[in-house]
C-alpha cells in the first residue's frame, strides 16, 4: 500500500457537522443522579460529562442537593443508572 493511499478513504469532518454518530443521541439516556449540596459540583458534572456517552446512549442529569432529596427521587423513579 502506498503512503499516498493510506488516507484516500478518509473523511475530513468539520465542527457542526452532523454525522451518523450523531445519530446515536435517539437512544434512551442513562439516567445520572448527581447529589451534592454545592452547586458548583453540579455544574462541573454536566460541564465534564455532558458530552459523554456510554454504550452508545447519552447521559441525563437530575440533581439532588441532599440525600434525603436524592431518596424521594430514587423512590419515585428507580430508572437511574448511577
């Protein structure tokens, strides 16, 4: 294989482009439960994770600012992944 050709197949992308990956955010997110009383955790959390996707699913962030708040939500709805 020549060097020339290595690359012929290659795709240039460019930011704002959609691609088929982009696709992929049609899929059920993992629900995240992000329980702390600073607010900051909770923005650093989306800021950090908010493009992360595991599985091929996206992330959805709900946030708690106690455990007894956490509790009541866990209860009310048992779909969280973390």
């Amino acid at each position: 294989m020549h060097s020339d050709n290595l690359f012929a197949e290659d795709e240039l992308l460019f930011s704002g482009e959609e691609t088929d990956e982009s696709m992929v955010h049609e899929l059920e997110p993992w629900m995240v439960l992000i329980v702390d009383d600073e607010p900051d955790v909770h923005s650093m959390t989306k800021m950090v994770l908010g493009d992360f996707a595991f599985e091929d699913r996206p992330l959805e962030f709900v946030s708690a600012q106690s455990g007894k708040e956490s509790l009541d939500i866990l209860k009310s709805d048992p779909s969280f992944a973390v």
